[in-house]
C-alpha cells in the first residue's frame, strides 16, 4: 500500500477536509526509519508531530529519575500517536519517551500543520480528542494492572494478549523484553515464568516462550 492510501485509510477525517488540505497533508509528511532499539521521543524536545506507523513497533513509556520504565502502551501499523505531538495537545503535562520495538517506517505529519487543522476542523479536532482519550484509558489501564493486580495476573493477561494479537501460540520474547513490557524486573519474570513451566502451563525456550494450555492461563486471571 502506498504512503496516500495509507494515509486516507489511517486518518478517518480524510473525507470531511478539502481536496487542498489533502493535498497539504502530503506535503507535510515526511517518511522515516528508525532501527530496532532506536530512542525517537522524549516530551522534553521540540514538538515532533502527528506520528504513524507503517511498519515496525514502537513502545511508549515513562521513565522515573532512578531510570525504571513503565510501559504505556505498544503501536503497531496502523495506528497513530498523539502524545509525539504535545503543543497541539496542550493538556498533555506528563513526560513520555518513545522507543522503536522493531526496525520501523513511520509517517511524520509535521506539527505545525496539523495545529492549523485542528484549530479549524470539528472532525480533525475529533479525531485526535478521541485518539487522546484512548490512549489515556490505555494509560490508566496500565497504571491499574501495576497498582492493583497481582503479578502471576499480569504476567498471564500478557501473554494470551501478546498470543491473540500475533496469532501464535509461540511468543518471541526474552524474559527481558517482557519484563520491559509488563513493568517488571527480569528475575520476576523469570521466576514466574519458571512456576508456569512447573505447572505444564508454558514451555521455556531461549528467547521464546510457548503456550501449552491458555485455560489454565485464563483460570489465573
């Protein structure tokens, strides 16, 4: 798929701007890569912009001053970030860092123009309140899953997510990529992980971790 199709199908007010804001946006996208391990944002910087993933994952994160992360939430193609774009957002006060899981394409929608949409069109204005307010739930969702569920919870909410969403029974992931994820240390996760192998519930394999039976999974939760 080309980069304007893909535009069209990822921003839901394409039909309700005019044929010349269309062409603007175009104008104002620029396409980017960024290599696996890759640091893209941090509040702290300029103002980057509308951000959408072509190909690839990113990881949006917090990081407190004695350097523990807490993940946010994970973007796959398809979908957009707004919290790259915080002068447009004005009431976005936290500080966010974005990270490139995967070698990733991305579109830049430059932050400027974006501004002068939002400000003069109901549906772009929409779009990304809406966008904005799920990505909140998703942080409060996260927030929550720390604050409030027990760990063996949270470790197997994980993984039937991270199967459903890849269509594999077979996650490849190291315990140290889950416990980035999950908001862990790496000997919790392997901990845990090495309970559900004992129990015939997963099988541990270097940098991979297989579902032998997602009922017991489910059970836990």
């Amino acid at each position: 798929m080309n980069s304007i199709d893909f535009v069209k199908n990822t921003l839901t007010f394409w039909d309700k701007i005019t044929p010349i804001d269309r062409r603007l946006i175009m104008d104002n996208i620029a396409l980017l890569h960024y290599k696996k391990g890759t640091h893209i944002y941090h509040t702290e910087l300029d103002c980057m912009g509308i951000l959408i993933v072509k190909s690839g994952e990113l990881r949006v994160y917090l990081l407190s001053e004695d350097g523990r992360d807490i993940t946010l939430y994970r973007l796959t193609p398809g979908e957009v970030c707004v919290l790259s774009a915080s002068c447009v957002l004005k009431n976005i006060t936290f500080d966010v860092h974005i990270d490139a899981e995967q070698d990733s394409e991305l579109l830049l929608l430059n932050a400027n123009f974006f501004q002068e949409l939002y400000n003069k069109n109901i549906y772009v204005e929409n779009f990304a309140s809406k966008l904005t307010i799920r990505r909140f739930s998703e942080v409060m969702w996260a927030m929550q899953q720390i604050l409030f569920m027990s760990f063996d919870k949270r470790l197997a909410l994980f993984l039937l997510n991270e199967s459903k969403k890849n269509n594999s029974d077979i996650i490849y992931l190291s315990h140290e990529q889950i416990a980035k994820y999950v908001s862990s240390a790496r000997e919790v996760v392997s901990r845990m992980l090495k309970y559900f192998s004992n129990e015939g519930i997963v099988k541990l394999s270097r940098g991979q971790v297989i579902l032998l039976d997602k009922a017991k999974l489910e059970k836990i939760l």
